[in-house]
C-alpha cells in the first residue's frame, strides 16, 4: 500500500513537470484512474499480507522469539 501511495504521488509529480517543461497548456490529473489504482494497490497489499499474518499470529510468543 505505501508503494502504491508513493508511485502515484511520484508519478503524478513527475507527470506534472515533465509537461510543464515541454510547455503543454494544459495538465489534468485522471483522478478516476488514480483512484482505481489506489484501491488495487491497496487490495493487493491487504491480501499478500494475510497468510504471513495468520502463520505468525498461530506460533507462540517465545517460541517465534527464539527462531534464528
């Protein structure tokens, strides 16, 4: 999720410069996309977290402690 978070800013960011500098009039952000974007990014990190979630939360404390 922060991935997702910190390529559509950095993206958005440079999108906007990069067409600054080449003197386009006119830059408008695709919000409908960007969100769209934001919601899988943050789907898919929510659903590749959850079986390390489950197998950690199913070790005992000390014995996850003393693993190498």
């Amino acid at each position: 999720t922060f991935g997702t978070a910190l390529g559509l800013v950095l993206g958005a960011f440079l999108a906007w410069v990069f067409s600054a500098t080449a003197g386009t009039a006119r830059f408008a952000f695709p919000i409908t996309q960007l969100a769209v974007i934001a919601i899988l990014g943050a789907l898919a990190g929510v659903l590749a977290v959850i079986r390390p979630a489950r197998r950690a939360a199913s070790l005992p404390i000390l014995d996850a402690i003393a693993a190498p």
